[in-house]
C-alpha cells in the first residue's frame, strides 16, 4: 500500500498553510510567463524564442521523473496525481526555475548551457538537502539560483542576460512604472502570503549599507554600488531567489539575519572584484545554513516532532476553487 506523499516545503509558510504556498507559486508564475511574453515580443528579450521554451521544458521534464523515481523508490502516491488539481498546481514548481534560467542567463546561440542550468535547478532539489525537524528534510538552495550560478562557472562563455534587456523598448515613464509595479507587488505577496517581509527588508537594508562603506572606503560616487538596484533584474532576484521561503527560515529575526547575511556576502564579493556576486553569495548563504542544519541534526537541536501536521490540499483542489464535490 503506497503512502500519501508529504510536503515539507508549506513548512517554512506563515501557519503551515498549503493555500498561502500555492497562491503564492502560481503569483510567481504567473508574472514571469507574462514577463517572458512581454519580454519577447515588445520589451526586447534578446535571447532567443528557444531558450525559454527549452528552459520551461526541461525543468517540468526533470520535476515529473524525478517525482516518479522518488515515489518509486519510496512506495508513495505520487504529488501530481490524483486528478488535474494535483498535476497543475506540481506545475509552478517547474515553470518558475525554467522561466528563471531562461530569463537571466545569455548562452548566445548555443542551447545546451541552458538544457544543463534548468536540469541541475530541479536535480538540486533532490542533491542537496538539509533536516528541518520532524524527520522532514527540505532542499537547501533556490533551483534556479543553484542551476545559474554553477553554469557560469562550468560554462565561462555563458554570461548573465544584460539588465536592460528588462525594460530596453519602453520609453518615457515606463522604465519605473514596470519595474515599480512588479516590486509593489511582489512585496504584497512577500507580506501577505510567504511573511518573507523581514527578510527582504534586511536584505535591501543590507545592500544599501554594503554600498556606502565601499563607497566611503574607496572614496567613490554612492550611486555606483547602489546602481545594480535600479534593474529589474535584480528586482527579479529581490523578490523571488533572495526570500524563496522553501530555503529561507521562517521566523521573522532569522530571516533577517539571512537576508542581511546575504547583502555583506555580496558586499565581500565585490571587494574581491569576482564576477556575479548576486547569484554567488546567495548560494554562499544557503550552503552555511544547510550545513548549520546539519549540525544542528547531529548535535539533536531539531525537532524531533512537528508541532502541526499539515495535510496535503485536497486532490481536487486549484488556485481560487473549492475541492469538486
């Protein structure tokens, strides 16, 4: 007899609630399709139509075999069925580290970095996790931040998409109200659905300060360590690497400290005149933190039981409707 599948993941959301984890994903999800829309046909995406279609396909690809390898060798229900509320909301899981990979990352004409950026998003879900408590484990790096940041280190042709590729055909007012509605927003559903709040707070607070003490010490003009914030892209990485909550902790001074962490990482990084820093110190961040939750395991700090169980959304169940009856 196969054994209801269970996802840790809607731990690390405000009262363990499977609804604010699903809204919060097809949010996201929804944002970049349209973005990547937008992107390609009228805001000047200069990848090709390839690269996010071989992006998207390959991380949904990926998220399904892997799902059915460890359902397999677990002797579980797989998450995607049960009917089509199971297998479309298994679908934002995917969609976002595709549309992630296929948006950040400018392999020129060459199409297998990103083949490799968008399998290894999904395969590190599976490779690298950490204990959270509970006999639960959870996976320790942003999919899409992990895929990216080892493809620009295995594949040194391979660059980051040029940020004003995001808003490069709009003219006038619409180079802030795009990116300013995208960050409005975005913070909404931080605020209300993922209580990521703190985290994003200490992490901007964080990058701001990093920036004065580099231009303070190298006696240089403030706006250019400060200028990065005016992309979209890093609003891109603002709202949805920095503060994942699937990765990130869930109590409010932790976050902080997290986000915060993060913002000096970078700071360090550029010092050290290294390329790519947004993508590297995150994941510099979230190696520390699943090593500490290792040792945390070792030493018995953790949990040993859950101070709720939260049952899987019922399998009819899809953004905005009520289970079939």
């Amino acid at each position: 007899m196969k054994t209801q599948a269970f996802n840790a993941t809607v731990l690390f959301y405000p009262n363990k609630n499977p609804k604010l984890r699903l809204f919060a994903l097809w949010y996201f999800t929804g944002l970049l399709v349209v973005w990547n829309l937008l992107g390609h046909t009228i805001l000047g995406f200069e990848q090709s139509w390839a690269t996010p279609l071989v992006a998207v396909g390959t991380t949904v690809f990926v998220q399904f075999l892997l799902e059915w390898v460890d359902a397999l060798a677990k002797n579980r229900q797989l998450r995607f069925a049960g009917g089509m509320g199971p297998l479309v909301n298994c679908l934002p899981a995917a969609l976002i580290p595709g549309f992630a990979c296929g948006m950040l990352l400018y392999p020129n004409s060459n199409l297998w970095p990103v083949v490799f950026a968008a399998a290894l998003s999904i395969a590190s879900k599976v490779l690298f996790r950490a204990p959270v408590g509970g006999g639960h484990f959870q996976h320790i790096f942003n999919p899409s931040n992990f895929g990216i940041a080892m493809t620009l280190i295995i594949f040194p042709q391979v660059g980051f998409a040029p940020p004003y590729h995001f808003t490069e055909n709009l003219t006038g007012g619409w180079h802030w109200i795009l990116p300013a509605f995208v960050l409005a927003t975005g913070v909404a559903i931080h605020g209300l659905y993922t209580g990521r709040l703190s985290l994003v707070a200490a992490w901007i607070g964080g990058f701001v300060l990093q920036g004065v003490l580099r231009a303070w010490y190298f006696g240089g003009p403030l706006y250019v360590p400060l200028t990065p914030m005016s992309s979209a892209a890093f609003i891109v990485f603002t709202l949805y690497m920095v503060p994942d909550p699937a990765t990130t902790p869930l109590h409010p001074v932790r976050q902080a400290v997290f986000g915060f962490a993060v913002a000096m990482v970078y700071g360090m990084i550029q010092l050290s005149h290294l390329v790519f820093g947004l993508f590297f110190a995150l994941l510099t961040v979230c190696a520390i933190r699943g090593i500490s939750l290792h040792v945390m395991n070792l030493l018995g700090w953790l949990p040993n039981t859950l101070a709720k169980r939260v049952e899987p959304a019922p399998p009819g169940t899809v953004i905005g409707l009520r289970p079939a009856a």
